[in-house]
C-alpha cells in the first residue's frame, strides 16, 4: 500500500469533497483522465487485451492448483486488503446506515447533532462480545449516549467481530480506530468538525464536561490532534482529532507503521506505540529495530519517573517537544493534563482519581482497571440519573435511548 508520508510536508487543509486520496484503489483524480494512466503509456493498447487474457489464464491455473491459499481455506488479509474492505465495501459507508441501529454492524451510529459549530463526534471501537454482552460495556456505552445527547454530539460505535478481526489480521482491535476514523473522514458526509476517541473501558464521570475545550485549551491555537502523555510521550486512547487532511495522513501512517508478526515485530502499546515511533523520528518504512529504537525516545518517563509526573503528566507542551525528534508534527499536535481527558483510578498505574473529583474520564484499563470498573460506573449512571447497575433488568434495551 502506498504511503502516505506526512513526515516534514503539510498542505493545505481543503474540504473533503476535493481531497485526493491518492492511495485509494480506484479513485479517479479531476483533471486526469482515465486513459493517460501510467499503465496505457508503457503498454500499447492493442497488446492490452493479450496481457489480461494471459494474466486470466494463469490466475485460473494458480486458483485451480491451489497454489493462491492454504488448503484450510482460510486467507489472511494483507494491509491492502484490510483497506480495500473497508472502503469499497457498502455496510462500511457510515452515512448509509440508519441511526441508532444494532441489526447494521459495525457501525452503531446515535446522530444527537444539532446544527452547532464546530460539530464534534465522538468514536469507540469495541469488539460484539463487549457491547453487546457484557454488562460493565453496556453501562460505559449507556453513559456515552447519555452525554453525546446532552451535548448534540454523534455518536459514532464501531462494533467489530472479534472473529473476523482474528481470522483476518492478527492486529489488536486498537488498531482499528485508525481505519474507522479514516472512513469517517473520507466519507465526506458525517458533518463531523472534530472525532473524539474514547475508550471501551473509559467512564464519563463529568457529563457537563464540554469536548470543545479542548480546541483552544489554555488559550492554545488550534492543532489536528490533543492528546495526552503517560510515561509515554504520547497516549492516544482518549484525544480529540480534526477531520483534517493531515489527520488522516497521520492515520494512514499509523497504520503502516505495525508489521507482521505481533509483538516481537512491533513496538508495544498498538496505535498509541505507533504515533510514539514517528514522534520519536520514525517513518513506515524503517526497520522494527528503528521503530522501537524510536519509541524508546518517546519513553523517556518510564525511565524518569520525575520527568513523567512534571512534563508528560502535566501535559507541558514546550518539555514535551524537547524530546519530540520530528519537531515537524508539533504545529499539528498539543498536549493536555493527563487528568483533564485520561484520568486513572486511584492506585491504578499512578492514578489519583477519587470520587467527587471533576475530571471528565476515569480510564479503567488492565485486569487492576477492570475490577474497580464497576463502583466507577455505578456513580457516574446515577450522578447522570440513568438506573444503576442493581435495578437494570433488560440490558438488550437499556442502552437505547
């Protein structure tokens, strides 16, 4: 798949309709036409029609050999694959499936907009299992609802299989915001001014809090991307992200970065771990060795336990970019507290969140986040108003609203 380098360039923004994605299979750039493509001036036409039928007949004898995929039957999808399947594929096309629906996967789409600029959407991606089934997911996503109608945000779920995500990649499902959030943009019709992540075990503890704070938090200019620091330099699981032309560049390069192999091929922490990598001077193309090499700059807190808590927990953007080593990204990104859109349970990975505090999100993640989800959720439902998790009776409907 070509590569979309956003490395050291920035263009423009444009509106969508005019974009050229030049790495889309298929789409046709205006003012070229058809027949000036490079493949009709190196071949001759009238041998055009020889090459395809010569290329037909050897495909049928390599699909009849069985020489195309394994006897099981089962093809693993390479990353072209992957985007070829999400682009051209209908059910795909976030503005054709109807609102608030769960018989149309993946996408789960509550539409609350009402007109305000800039419109803001927020996106989850969870697997079937979690939203559907599992209890603490279903109440994360009720208060999720509760606040996009509060605030006239859309509310975007990509609702993944989980095994349709194994069969074709061996990719964590993190990954896959970077592809939703790209078909968003690239659609065209959302409406959407900026995409809000948040994760599938994220509670929303301050419904009042308004997602266009962030915009220009502290009296700082606007940027593509806000996002927040651990012992990283970089966390992405929770950020606010412009449908800019370089925000989904940024994505495609994101994606890009992770190779075969799983873990011993990729530096940890999935996307986050991805964006870590090009921060710290990386590209698509290099090696996994320079990948991490990269991403152990960006890692500076786990080894400085004081700079972390003074610089990447405070979100203190001029420290942050003394480590940052493609210095051409920080027009294009800002850092917030970790607290104001990240916050941890108290004693959880250095978390300090207490009930009664005003952060917006408390972020339960790891088996440790997992066992104090609960007590967390059950404040925010009934702060919100909504029915706790004692006397929901029928958890196929309580998140419709």
């Amino acid at each position: 798949m070509p590569q979309a380098n956003v490395v050291g360039s920035w263009e423009p923004v444009s509106p969508v309709a005019s974009w050229d994605f030049d790495d889309k299979q298929g789409f046709h750039f205006p003012g070229r036409e058809l027949r000036e493509s490079v493949y009709s001036r190196l071949i001759p036409q009238q041998w055009s029609w020889r090459i395809v039928c010569v290329a037909s007949i050897l495909l049928v004898v390599l699909v009849l050999s069985g020489k195309l995929w394994e006897s099981s039957g089962t093809v693993a999808l390479t990353d072209r694959e992957v985007m070829a399947m999400w682009r051209h594929t209908t059910k795909f096309n976030p503005s054709q499936i109807p609102n608030a629906s769960y018989e149309t996967t993946p996408w789960v789409i509550h539409r609350f907009a009402r007109g305000n600029s800039p419109q803001i959407c927020i996106q989850c991606v969870v697997i079937s299992g979690d939203i559907i089934h599992t209890r603490k997911r279903l109440d994360a996503h009720r208060l999720q609802l509760e606040y996009a109608q509060r605030h006239g945000y859309d509310l975007y779920t990509y609702v993944g299989d989980e095994e349709n995500i194994k069969q074709g990649t061996t990719r964590y499902v993190d990954w896959y915001k970077l592809l939703s959030t790209q078909e968003l943009i690239e659609s065209g019709t959302t409406g959407c001014d900026y995409i809000f992540w948040i994760d599938q075990d994220s509670v929303i503890m301050n419904m009042s809090f308004p997602l266009e704070s962030l915009i220009h938090w502290n009296g700082m200019h606007d940027t593509d991307a806000v996002v927040t620091a651990d012992t990283l330099g970089v966390n992405t699981i929770q950020g606010l992200w412009k449908v800019s032309r370089f925000t989904r560049d940024l994505m495609v390069d994101m994606w890009s970065m992770w190779q075969p192999g799983g873990i011993k091929n990729n530096p940890p922490l999935h996307a986050t771990g991805a964006l870590a990598s090009i921060l710290g001077g990386c590209q698509p193309h290099d090696t996994v060795q320079q990948k991490k090499a990269c991403y152990f700059v960006m890692d500076l807190g786990w080894r400085d336990q004081v700079f972390a808590k003074q610089v990447y927990y405070a979100g203190d953007n001029a420290g942050i970019g003394t480590v940052v080593v493609n210095k051409s990204l920080l027009p294009h990104i800002k850092w917030v507290p970790r607290h104001v859109i990240n916050s941890y349970p108290d004693g959880v990975w250095g978390g300090r969140f207490k009930f009664g505090d005003p952060d917006f999100i408390v972020h339960c993640f790891s088996q440790k986040g997992e066992l104090v989800m609960r007590p967390y959720l059950d404040a925010a439902l009934h702060s919100a108003g909504l029915e706790t998790h004692t006397n929901v009776t029928n958890t196929s409907q309580a998140a419709v609203i």
